[in-house]
C-alpha cells in the first residue's frame, strides 16, 4: 500500500471547525497515512528541515492540507515550502528527491463559490489562484493532482454559517479526498 503523507499547514488546530475534522477522519479512513501537524510541531515556526524532507523521502504521495488565506497557503506552509524544498534536493542538478511522486492540494475555502468568477468579490477561479503550487509540482517533477476544495468553510459564530454545517462540508470533504487518493494508492 502506498504511504500517503499529509502536511497539516494550518497554524492553530485548536481553532479550526474544518481542518481539524478532515484530518481525524483522514487518519480513520486510510491506514498508511501519517499526518504531520506543523502547528504542533513547529508553534515557534522553526522548522526541522531534515527531518520534512525524510518524511518526504519515505512518502509515496505528499498531501498539502491547508486553509486558504489571503488566496494562498498560511505563512507557516509557506516557510515550510521556503525551507524544506532546497536545491540540490527538490529542484537543482541533483535535485530529483520528489520527482514522480503525487502532489495533492486540499484545501478549505471560506468564501463561496460565486465570488470566485469574474464578476465576483475575488474575481479569479481557485484554479488560477492555485498557478504558483501547480509551477512548483511541475519544477520539483512532482506529478500535480487535480486538487480538492471546498467552499463555505468559514465558521464565526452568529456570523457565518454554523457549527454543524462547516463540520459536515468538512466530512464531505473528507470523502472526495480518500477517494482522490484511493485512486492513487495501490
Ligand atoms: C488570515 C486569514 C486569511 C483568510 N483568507 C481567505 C481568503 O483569501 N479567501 C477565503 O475564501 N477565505 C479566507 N479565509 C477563511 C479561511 O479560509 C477559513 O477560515 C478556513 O478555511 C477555515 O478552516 P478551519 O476551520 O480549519 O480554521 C481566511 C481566514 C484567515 C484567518
């Protein structure tokens, strides 16, 4: 069975409605899954490049799980990115340790999904937003997977949404997930 390994960029667990749920289920859904928590390992933001980019090597299929912000990855993702991807070991003369493996993108979105066209809020479809991480598979050699997202996962309370709603996209979510990678894992 493939090993599936899942990058969690979001910077608080503890705070998250959607995040948090879609990665209990992950681990209950697939056995040869092994998560790692930025947030739990690094709340100082250093990170242990060494050992990311062992847990790269060992992976099979990488997973980034991350909730969108500001149209991209949060800062910690990002400095993960910055550090663990170095030269001469995911881009560079020798630097082939990612290529052919499967990069997935999953990600949560708190606006809708109309905002998200030309006459909408945020004008750009999440395909496009997306382009910088769809690059960066095609520079490391990493073969990009369609992504998966959802809309509507912002939870503030008597604001947006509810609770119960956000969770059960959240499963939703979990769902086309698993069988994104059901279809890659063999
Ligand atoms: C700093 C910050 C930036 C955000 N930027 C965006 C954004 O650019 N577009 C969007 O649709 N939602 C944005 N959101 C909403 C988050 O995507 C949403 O809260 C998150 O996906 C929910 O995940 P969680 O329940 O695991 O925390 C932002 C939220 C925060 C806190």
């Amino acid at each position: 069975m493939s090993k599936v390994l899942v990058i969690s960029g979001h910077p608080d667990l503890s705070h998250s409605y959607t995040n948090r749920v879609i990665l209990a289920e992950l681990e209950q859904a697939i056995d040869t899954i092994t998560v790692r928590r930025l947030d739990e390992r690094y709340p100082d933001f250093r990170i242990d490049v060494a050992a990311e980019q062992q847990a790269l090597l060992d992976a099979d299929v990488v997973v980034l799980q991350f909730p969108f912000y500001w149209y991209s990855v949060p800062a910690l993702l990002k400095k993960w990115i910055d550090e663990v991807l170095t030269f001469n070991f995911a881009y560079g003369p020798e630097g082939d340790k990612l290529k052919g493996k499967p990069l997935l993108l999953s990600l949560t979105i708190g606006g809708p999904k109309e905002a998200y066209t030309p006459l909408g809020y945020n004008h750009f479809p999440i395909a496009e937003l997306l382009k910088p991480l769809e690059q960066l598979a095609y520079l490391t050699g990493m073969v990009y997977q369609p992504p998966v997202w959802s809309h509507g996962m912002v939870y503030i309370p008597g604001v947006y949404n509810t609770q119960e709603l956000v969770e059960r996209r959240a499963r939703e979510h979990t769902g086309r997930l698993v069988a994104a990678l059901q279809g890659l894992t063999s």
